[in-house]
C-alpha cells in the first residue's frame, strides 16, 4: 500500500511541469526522426596520437582525407560550419621503424552523433617511420656577387657547425647547412653580419635557431 502511494505522489508531484517535459521531449523526437536522412562527402582531418619519443615520420604526411557520410539533413549541414569538424584519429603507439598501414573507418573517425561513416578516400594511410638522428654539420657561408676589383678574401661562421635533427636517412645526406646570402656588393673591407642557415630538407630541423654570424674580410684584386 505504502508502495501504491509512494508512485502516486511521485506522478502527482509536479505533475504539469512533467507533462510539459514530455511533450518537448516527443516534439523534439518528432523533429529529428522526421528529417530525411542524406548522404554527402566532407573534408576531414588526419590526427595523430601516441608517436613514440625517438620515433620519426620519414614519409610525406597525409593530413586530409574525403569521408562519404550519412545521417539527417541537419546534422550534415552543420558539419564543419561552426559545429563538430569530422576527424581520422590515428593510433601511433604501436608504430616501429619501417612501413605502417593505418585504416580508416568507424573506429577512428570522429563525426556528430547521428552521423555515420559509409567509407573513406583513401581508406588506408600508409607511412613510413624512422628512427631520429641527431648530428653536427658543418655551415657553409654564401654571398652575393662583390664590388668592382673586389673579392671575398674570408668568410668564417659562427658558430661553425650546427646540430640539425630528424629521420635517420634524411639526416645522413645533410652533409652541411647554407647561410642565406650575405651582401657584400658593397663591402670593400670587413663586415659582420647576422643571416640564418638553411637545411635544405624539409624532413629536417635544427636543433635551436639556426642564427649564424658571418664575418667577411674583402681583399682588392690586382690590376
């Protein structure tokens, strides 16, 4: 009996304000199950996770795939246009030196609730992954085309080498590193000048800023 009255004051209390949520409720219900549900292709993004330290990506990165998508009308108008961008999230924490395959499907993409992957363009990435080197290379100074009768006599780095880093191949071929071209078109003595250095591969970065200070000494030539 206790029980009887008990669900009774539960119904009873509040009674209208719950019947007004209800009705929401089913009218908003009414409203997405109503809409129809299309299909479209949208942009997303490729994101990374969990790359190991001392691991590095040797390939050229894919960083956009196009997905065919499919659930309500609404929904897939607001993607990307001030809602949830859609997004490839790949795992790394199992990658190794080498190639990988990584799929791409349901598991890994990120879309608004009520939006369904039906495949992806491509549906495998495959990258390729090396181990990271660090080494010291000599910087090779440039400059621009001297003053009449004038040629460079020195030139001289500082500092003289630089530590560049990235993956294991790419770092080996970097034998040395360029300055940008320092203008000595009016230099007929000596002059000291602040330029960066160049790696010359996009796989491959400098340890810290690569600003170099270049001394030049020009000499006369004799006529």
């Amino acid at each position: 009996m206790k029980t009887l009255q008990w669900v009774a004051g539960l119904i009873s209390n509040n009674f209208w304000w719950k019947v007004l949520a209800l009705t929401i409720a089913v009218l908003i219900w009414a409203v997405v199950a109503s809409e129809p549900e299309l299909s479209t292709f949208a942009t997303a993004r490729v994101e990374y996770k969990n790359l190991a330290d001392g691991l590095e990506l040797s390939s050229e990165p894919v960083t956009q795939i196009i997905l065919e998508l499919r659930g309500p009308s609404g929904e897939l108008r607001g993607l990307g246009d001030g809602g949830q961008h859609p997004a490839a999230i790949l795992d790394m924490s199992n990658a190794a030196p080498g190639e990988r395959t990584f799929p791409i499907g349901a598991a890994n993409v990120r879309l608004s609730r009520g939006v369904h992957i039906v495949r992806a363009i491509p549906s495998q990435v495959r990258l390729v992954f090396e181990q990271r080197l660090e080494r010291s290379v000599p910087v090779s100074v440039r400059w621009s085309e001297p003053h009449n009768h004038y040629r460079v006599a020195r030139a001289t780095a500082e500092p003289a080498r630089l530590a560049i880093l990235g993956p294991q191949s790419h770092v080996a071929r970097v034998n040395s590193v360029s300055t940008d071209p320092v203008d000595v078109s009016s230099l007929t003595t000596s002059g000291r000048f602040q330029v960066n250095a160049f790696a010359g591969d996009p796989f491959v970065r400098f340890r810290s800023t690569p600003a170099v200070t270049v001394t030049v000494t020009m000499t006369k030539e004799k006529e």
